[in-house]
C-alpha cells in the first residue's frame, strides 16, 4: 500500500519544477547573449533614433522576457496544458527557438532582414502560445503580454535596422 505524499514533498517538487520550467528560457537567452551578443560593434551606436535603447537594455529585456515566459509554461504545466492533444508545448517549443535567433543574426551574421523575419515569426508564435495558454490558465496569458509587447518592440527595433 503506497502512502500519500506529504504537503512538504509536493511543495518540494513543485519548486523543482518550477525552477528547472524558468531556468531553460533564462539559460538559452543568457547563453545566446555570451556567445553571440558581445560584438556590439555591429549594433548601429550612431544614426539611430533616439527610442532604440542601447544594447545592454535590449539584453536585459530579453532575459527578462525568458524569466516571464518560463513562469507562464510551468503555469501552464502544472494545470495539465502540455499533455493530451494540445498544441501549447511545441508553439513553446518554437517560441523558444525563435528566441534566440536575434543576437547571431543581427550582431554576427548582420542580416538584419532575417532576423526581422524571424521577429514576426516570433511574435506570430507567441499570440498563437497566448492563446492557447489561455485556455489553460488565465494568469500564464496575462504573463505573455509583456513578452508580445518586447518581441513587438524587438521588431520595430530591427526593422530600424534595415535602414541603417
């Protein structure tokens, strides 16, 4: 006869889970940024307008974005959302590697037209994640919408980009 678990050992799993769910997104991100973020050489410091913050700022958002979008899919698991016939975990999945992309692309590569493919790709897959989040959880949804705002303002950013 199996014993039922104690508070205790449920809480202790669920801040595993919880901190392993914000640790994948906070890692790739943090990762990306050391491999591929420090030549800032290749992000336009002259000619640009005065709304683009500076490279640093972009990071931090980022890694703050990461941290939001790793609460929600824990949120998300925790209710049951990635099992069964739901298409939340590979619209996740894709958010995750779409992501990441921006920093190789504009400050490595320089093809900034890509990357702003890749932004509204992004943001595409993050509404579709909201939405199905949402059937889920209402408090993951909520903890989306800041990251929809920065990828759009990522967007806007590279779009500036193109130009110079």
């Amino acid at each position: 006869m199996k014993r039922p678990e104690s508070k205790y050992t449920k809480a202790k799993r669920a801040l595993r889970s919880l901190a392993v769910s914000v640790a994948i997104p906070l890692f790739l991100t943090i990762a990306v940024i050391f491999l591929f973020g420090r030549s800032a050489r290749h992000f336009p410091n002259r000619n640009r307008p005065i709304w683009i913050p500076p490279l640093w700022f972009l990071h931090l958002s980022s890694i703050g974005s990461s941290f939001l979008i790793g609460l929600a899919a824990w949120l998300v698991w925790a209710d049951g959302g990635f099992h069964g016939g739901s298409n939340a975990l590979p619209l996740y999945i894709a958010h995750l590697s779409l992501s990441v992309v921006w920093n190789p692309l504009v400050l490595v590569i320089r093809s900034v037209m890509l990357a702003f493919l890749f932004c509204v790709l992004d943001f595409v897959t993050l509404f579709a994640c909201y939405r199905t989040f949402k059937r889920v959880n209402p408090f993951a949804k909520d903890l989306i919408k800041p990251c929809l705002a920065w990828t759009a303002y990522l967007s806007a950013v590279t779009y500036v980009f193109i130009d110079l």
